[in-house]
C-alpha cells in the first residue's frame, strides 16, 4: 500500500515550506513562496504569487500556477506544469533541457556544457561558464552564451537577439530579425540571404560585418573602433569615441555618433550623419549619389559628396556644397546655405532663411518672403522656384511661381523670365528685357521699362485650352517695344517660324483687327483683336458662328489702352 504523501499547506503570506524525507505535498497558496521537496518524488504547487519551486531529490511534479515562478531543475525525470497566460516563468537547470510549453525562460547553471533549446514562445536562454548550444526555434528569443566558447542558433522565423559573451561563440540566426552581441574575435555570426534584418553589436576594436547581416552598431563603451560592412545595404552606427566607419558596397547609412569620426561609404549612395564640424567623409569619384545629414552646427561638403540636409531640429545651423552640382537643404532654423561652385540647388525649409549660390546655373527653392538670396554678376543663369510672392534680388534672372495659390512676382533690372502657377498672378518685369508666362489663371502682366515679350504656349505641343491660359491683362502694351508670342502648334497656325521664331503671321488671313467681339465671332482669322473691348481671342471655326468648342476657344488676353494691334505685334515660335 502507497503511503499518502505529508501535505503542508502555506497561507496568503509569503512562505517557506520544506519537505521532509516521506513524500511530501507543499502547497503555496497565495503569496511568493519557496517552496523545497525532500528525498522522494514530491508535489509541489506554488499556487499564485510569484514561487520559488525545487523539488530535490527524486522524480518529482511542480506547478506553479500563476505569477512569475522559478523552478529548479537537476534530474531529467522531474515534470513541471504551467499553462498559458500564468506569467513569465524561468527554468533553472543544471542539465541539457527543452523547453516545454508555455514555459519563457531557460538558464543553464553549473560548469558542464549544456545544450538548451526553447520553444514556438518568446525565450530568453542563457547558458553557463561553459561551452553551451542554445537553439531558439519558434519566436522572437534571446539567446546569451556567456563566457564559454558557445554556438547559438535562432532556428525559427523570430526576431532573436544573440550574446555571445567572453567565450569563442559561433552564432546562426536563421529567419527573423535577429541581433548579435559580439566581444570576442573569434566570434562566428552566420546568416544566410533573405533571413531578416539582421544587426551585430560589437564590442571589439575593429569588427568587419559578416555576409547577409545588414547593420553594425559599436558597442558605446568599447572606445575608438572600426567598423566595416559588406556588400549589403549597411547601416553603421559608431560611439561616443573617434570611429573609422567603411561601408563598403551598397547604399550604406553611416552614423559615427559622438566623436571625430572618418566615414567611408564606398561604392554606392550613401547616407552619413555628422554632428560634429571634423567628422570627415570620404568618397572618390563616380561612387553614387551621396548624401550629408548635417546636426554640425556648420558643415562643409567633402569632395565628391553631393547632397548636404541639415537635421531637424537642430536650430540654427550652416552647411556649404563643394565643386560639384550640390543640393542643400535647410531645416526649420534660419539657415546659410553656400552652393560654392557648380549648377546647385538651395532649399532652405522653413525660417528665413540665405542662399548663396555661387558660380554655376543655381536653382533656389522658397518659402519665405524674407528668404535672401545673393548672387554676383556673371555667375550663371540662376533660377527661383517661390511658394510666396516674390521679388527677384539682384543678379538672379529666372523666378517661377509654385503652388495653387495666388502670387505676385517682380522681376529686377535684368532680362528676366517670369513665370505664374495656375492661379491668378500679378507679375511685374520692371526693366530689362523681359519674358512674362502667365500660365492658368487670369493673371495681370505688367512689362515695365524694356522689350518685353508676353507668351502663350501649351505645353507638349497640346492645343488650347481656355482653362490652361484664363484671360490675362496686360497692363502697358506698347507696339514699339513688346511682342505677343503664340506657338504654331497651340493656335494651329500655319504661318513659317525660324529658330528664333518670326516676327508677324506669314500667313495674311490668320491674323485680323475687328470692330466688336460679335465681329471677332465671324471672322475667318485665328486670332482676332476686338478694338472696341480691347481683347485677343483666339477662333478655330474662323467664320461659323461663334468661337468654337467651349473650353477650346475665345478670348485669351485683355489689354489696358490698347485700341490697336497689327500684324507685327506678334511672333510665332514652335
């Protein structure tokens, strides 16, 4: 006959319940017990509260209900019971061990080489002082090898976290996104291709990624350090000490952190963060298109780097391009921005913001009607690109308007091109010999001093279109001195067109001067000026009645004290 085991009941404190040398059942309750068998094959059952169970000698059952409970585990003929939802729970074990479900955590205790596998959960798995084999499987698992020469693979499709520790360690990450401790040289990360993103950590001194694995970050304490990538798409984040970053081929991210660190992309378009003016950036020529994202609070491009960004919230900061065709973007501070030489693009964000472009054909991006932009003379045919009304500074000769609002723009004394959006712009030449586009929307075009030039033309050789040109007003018309540019193709004209396009229509009956706009309406010309309302339409069906298709016909430009236009007002171009 069994004899029954000896129960000892806890109570909802915490408490210490040891068995004796029968077989004993020790029941926990509530509260954070320890709870230690005897001699013989005991029960143990921790009940809630986080519990401490070793069953001791014996073959013995331990459950531990629910909380955060430990178990001790020294015999391979002990069982453990824990179902789902109870908590994270940890084995500690002196032997090799599985992972049953619904357990979390394995810890390998003693000095023999032990082997630990996890489960389809999320696992942390650390093994001993010895040289152990951890096998994630399933789940996002950690896997630390401490000091002994361990190999720690991550076998299922989660995202794994692998230590290596002191120890010569060979480490497999398999699927999933996994992560590598590495401090020793002798350390093996093995990946194969299409595996996840995978990163090391590395506390060495100099650390050269292994294939398939994507990032490399230097581990903060382990000093001034190099790191190397591979063939990959890298992304390499150095210290707070001086690092020496190489990436290699691939489009690489390079970040050397705190510190005066040399960068080297390679092969390919690469991303370096600096924040500090001496961090030095390498590049040869014909590598890719580069690009600098600057939190110095100034920074110069390097040679054969192409794109400067200065950081969010970095405040007020300043970035200089280099000899190449630069682009350089600001962020919300009130910036500087220096093209230096080459045909350079200058984006100073929000702020006000200045621009100097420098020798070359320089294009400037604004946002801010304070936005300055300084040029000298003879330094290239520069161009603005405005979202606010504008006035063009000196030496600058091209100004066009962005958005779908309306805008005003104003040229200076030199021959400027202006051009509207599709709203209706109010733009103004001044002196100089100048060229308005009003585009869509009914915009009011002034020339002022010059031989100014006021052009309609769809674009890609399309036909009119009432809604692309609305109906604008010029102001100050003068046969003398401005010219009305039509495009053949627009107007469907057949008049000749040279390069340099032909002054009047060389054909007589495209072109005709009416009394009224019911004459316009049944003339046979394509454009047709009304004298009595002073406006330019243009007529497809030519002597039918009418315009034309709505949309496709009628008028085009109103003129201010114009009663007369003639032949030679006009210029057609391709």
């Amino acid at each position: 006959m069994t004899t029954p085991p000896l129960q000892r009941l806890g109570d909802a404190r915490p408490n210490r319940l040891k068995g004796s040398r029968r077989r004993d059942l020790l029941q926990g309750l509530a509260g954070n017990d320890w709870l230690w068998g005897g001699e013989q094959n005991d029960i143990l059952s921790g009940g809630a509260g986080q519990d401490w169970l070793d069953g001791g000698a014996g073959a013995d059952l331990m459950v531990g209900d629910s909380g955060n409970d430990v178990y001790s585990l020294d015999s391979r003929q002990d069982q453990i019971s824990e179902q789902a939802g109870q908590g994270r729970d940890r084995i500690r074990s002196t032997i090799s061990l599985a992972l049953i479900q619904d357990i979390e955590e394995l810890e390998l205790l003693g000095v023999q080489p032990l082997t630990g596998v996890g489960n389809s959960g999320s696992n942390l798995l650390i093994g001993n002082q010895a040289s152990n084999s951890l096998v994630g499987l399933a789940g996002n698992d950690r896997l630390m090898g401490m000091s002994g020469d361990d190999r720690l693979v991550g076998d299922g499709k989660g995202n794994q976290p692998f230590a290596g520790k002191v120890g010569k360690d060979r480490m497999l990450g398999g699927a999933g996104d996994d992560t590598y401790y590495v401090n020793h040289v002798a350390d093996r990360v093995i990946e194969l291709a299409d595996q996840g993103r995978d990163t090391v950590i590395s506390n060495l001194s100099t650390y050269t990624l292994p294939k398939q694995v994507e990032s490399l970050i230097l581990f903060e304490k382990s000093g001034n350090s190099a790191a190397v990538g591979n063939a990959l798409d890298n992304e390499i984040l150095g210290n707070q000490g001086d690092n020496h970053l190489e990436g290699l081929d691939g489009d690489d991210t390079l970040d050397g952190g705190a510190g005066q660190d040399q960068l080297v992309g390679g092969l390919g378009n690469d991303r370096y963060f600096v924040d500090d003016p001496a961090d030095r950036v390498l590049e040869l020529s014909d590598q890719g298109v580069d690009s600098v994202i600057s939190r110095a609070a100034s920074y110069s491009l390097s040679d054969q780097v192409e794109q400067l960004y200065l950081a969010d919230n970095a405040g007020d900061i300043s970035g200089n391009g280099n000899g190449l065709d630069n682009s350089l973007l600001g962020n919300d501070g009130q910036n500087v921005l220096d093209g230096q030489v080459g045909n350079d693009t200058l984006d100073g964000g929000a702020g006000r913001d200045r621009l100097i472009g420098g020798l070359g054909d320089d294009r400037y991006l604004v946002d801010d009607p304070q936005d300055e932009i300084f040029e000298l003379s003879d330094q290239g045919l520069d161009l603005v690109l405005s979202q606010t009304s504008y006035t063009l500074p000196d030496q600058v000769e091209q100004l066009f308007l962005q958005g779908d609002t309306p805008l005003a723009g104003t040229g200076n004394s030199l021959d400027n091109l202006l051009s509207g959006n599709e709203s209706d712009n109010i733009l103004t030449g001044e002196a100089g010999n100048d060229r308005l586009i009003g585009r869509g929307g009914n915009d009011t075009l002034t020339g002022g001093a010059g031989e100014d030039l006021f052009f309609y033309a769809m674009p890609d050789d399309q036909s009119f279109a009432a809604q692309a040109f609305g109906v604008d007003t010029i102001t100050d018309f003068r046969s003398d001195r401005n010219l009305i540019v039509l495009s053949k193709r627009t107007f469907g004209l057949s008049s000749n067109v040279s390069e340099q396009g032909t002054v009047g229509f060389s054909v007589f009956n495209e072109f005709a001067s009416v009394t009224d706009d019911q004459a316009a309406a049944l003339s046979s010309a394509r454009i047709v000026f009304s004298r009595d309302s002073s406006k330019l339409f243009y007529n497809p069906n030519q002597s039918e009645a009418g315009f034309g298709a709505t949309g496709a016909s009628g008028a085009f430009v109103q003129f201010q004290n114009v009663t007369t236009l003639i032949f030679f007002d006009f210029a057609i171009v391709n």
